[in-house]
C-alpha cells in the first residue's frame, strides 16, 4: 500500500484526538474524513478543522461512521473505551483487508487519579482486532496530546509507539506516525504489548496535571531512517 496520500477515516473523529490526528494527517496532504454518529456534528468539526488548515493541505469531510468507513484506505478508531464485545462489530464489512489502527485508552479516573482499567481482551486493540478478524489492526497513537497535535505548524517532538501482529498495518501505521511527529513510528512489537501502552496514558495524564503541560514520550538509541 502507497501511503504518498491515503484516504483516512477516523471513526469517533469528533473528540479532542479524532481531530488532533485529523489536522495531521489532513496537513500531510492526506484525504480525512471524520465520522460520528451524528453526522452534523461530523460536518461541522471538518468545517472547523478545514479553517485551521494550510495551503496544500488535504480535503476535510465529515459524515455518520457508517459512511466514511466504506470508502477509506485505513481505518482510525478514536472513540471512547467501549467494553462491550460488539462494540466496533458493525465496522467489519468495512475493515476486511484494510489497516485499522486503534488509539483507545481504557481508563478510569477517580479521587486519585487516572489509572489503567482491566481489559478482558488484554486490551482495547485486541479487543478491536477480535470483532474485526479481517482487518490488518495496529495499535498507536496513544501517548500524543490532543492540544499539541492540532497544531500543524508546530513541530510534535514526541515519539508514537506502534504494536502490531500485521507487517503491513506495522509498516503503513509507521510511516503514518512520520505525518503526525516527524519521525517514523517505533516498532514497540506485537499487538499484545498494547496491553502496556495503552495505561502508561494515565501517567502522561498524571504528569501533565502535576506540571501543568502535555507530555509525551520519547525513546533514546534508536534509529530510524528519517532521522
């Protein structure tokens, strides 16, 4: 698969990421589609966002999940924690064959704080591949702040972890990662290590509150092509 200029649906692309990730990709020179299940809603974000883009940037639409996802080359799900097993079940005529990347985070939040929540599939990225068995699912994304990324014209500065069982969606989701920091993704390995990428998000969350700031990550001794 060319990514030179992918078709992108982000389902759930009307919460503070979708559109984060969305104003990225769309930057890139990407073709976004943001989905809801109120399709005006959807429509008015992509309007919002289109507004903030610069020239030569990619074409913004919105419209109901159902419809943007037919037509994409791969597949964001942006939405909340969802546990229940047919939660993202009706994308699965649309994902056959396709990249699917998950960025949920399973969390919870209490007096103390924000803390990882149990996942009986290990986590919301197998929890995503199990009711889409034919989709070529990754996990990434999960430790970038919504504030930073919708800021196209300042750089990232952080490093997007990507677990994947697929070479495919390893690789597509990788180069993707390029258009939202600048840098390649990082291989982080199979799609079960989302497991520990997925909560190590409440920690970003509890730093960012104690300093004030949007934290990330960034991983020293690697390498990587771009650098």
């Amino acid at each position: 698969m060319t990514t030179n200029h992918l078709r992108i649906a982000i389902i759930g692309g009307t919460g503070a990421q979708g559109k984060g990730l969305a104003a990225r990709f769309a930057a890139a020179g990407h073709t976004v589609a943001l989905g809801s299940r109120d399709a005006e809603r959807a429509i008015a974000a992509a309007v919002e966002l289109s507004d903030l883009m610069p020239a030569g940037a990619g074409e913004i639409s919105g419209a109901a999940n159902e419809a943007i996802a037919d037509g994409a080359d791969v597949i964001v799900v942006a939405t909340p924690w969802d546990d229940s097993p047919t939660s993202v079940a009706w994308l699965a005529p649309y994902a056959a064959g396709k990249v699917v990347i998950s960025c949920v985070n399973p969390l919870g939040f209490d007096k103390r704080g924000p803390y990882g929540l149990v996942v009986d599939a290990g986590s919301a990225a197998e929890h995503i591949a199990a009711q889409l068995p034919g989709a070529l699912v990754a996990g990434a994304f999960h430790h970038v702040a919504a504030p930073k990324l919708v800021k196209v014209d300042q750089a990232l500065g952080d490093d997007v972890l990507v677990a994947s069982d697929d070479a495919t969606a390893m690789a597509v989701t990788c180069e993707l990662a390029a258009t939202v920091a600048g840098r390649p993704g990082i291989n982080a390995g199979a799609l079960r290590m989302c497991r520990h990428l997925e909560p190590m998000t409440a920690t970003l969350i509890s730093i960012n509150k104690t300093y004030k700031t949007h934290s990330g990550i960034n991983i020293s001794n690697v390498e990587l092509a771009s650098d």
